[in-house]
C-alpha cells in the first residue's frame, strides 16, 4: 500500500505506464469519452471530487510537459483560466483550443478521468514530459 499521495490504483497505472507526449484527460462530469479510450470515473455526486483536487493529485505524480485547455475558460470559468497562468508561470507550455477541438484531442488519450465537477470548461488534457 503507498503511503501518500494518489491512492488510485488504475489511475497510478495508467501514469505509471504513460510515454512521452502521451496525453490523459480530467474532465468535468458532462465530458463526453470518446468510444474506446478508458474513463476513469471517480465521480460521486456533483461536484465530489472536484476538478482542483483530482487536478493537483494527478499532476503531483505526472511528469506534464504541456497542458491543454479550452479557450472558452476564459469566458465561463475563471478558476481554470487562472489555473492555466499559474502553469504557464511555472514553465508549463499552456495551449488553447476550441472546445470542441478539445473533445477530438480526447479521442487519443490513454484515459479520461472523469470528476464529479460541475463548472463549465473545468477539462485538462495533460501531455506527458519526460523526467531526465
């Protein structure tokens, strides 16, 4: 049994096993998954977990090279629009696209991750960096 940090045992699985600029998706509950790529559903009931927290576990145990978000958070979600300034402050390369370009990328991603969040737009594909 680890001893902190993700507990998830697929989900600590899937990143485990993930490559270089492979990409995996947090989306928000109404994110629709692409037939056959994997979802990992971890909601529970609207808004548990949130998109923060499942956010910040994954991104503690994933080496991200980039981010992609949709450009609309801009407009209907000023929590994920902050988010992606702190990740690109932090040397993160943040990219934006329309959401429904978004919902294509998803389509070759080794898994969604599906929250329980209710706020527009909270959806991240992470791109997997390297660690040396």
């Amino acid at each position: 049994m680890k001893r902190n940090g993700l507990l998830h045992a697929e989900l600590n699985r899937i990143i485990a096993a993930m490559g270089h600029t492979d990409t995996l998706v947090i989306g928000d509950v109404g994110l629709p998954v692409p037939h056959g790529v994997p979802c990992i559903d971890l909601a529970v009931l609207p808004g548990t977990p949130s998109f923060q927290i499942v956010f910040d576990a994954v991104f503690a145990e994933l080496a991200v090279e980039s981010v992609t978000f949709a450009r609309e958070i801009h407009e209907r979600n000023a929590a994920l629009a902050s988010l992606a300034g702190k990740l690109s402050n932090e040397g993160v390369s943040v990219d934006e696209v329309s959401h429904e370009e978004f919902k294509r990328f998803c389509a070759r991603a080794v898994a969604v991750v599906r929250t329980g969040e209710t706020s527009p737009y909270a959806n991240v594909i992470l791109h997997a960096g390297v660690t040396f």
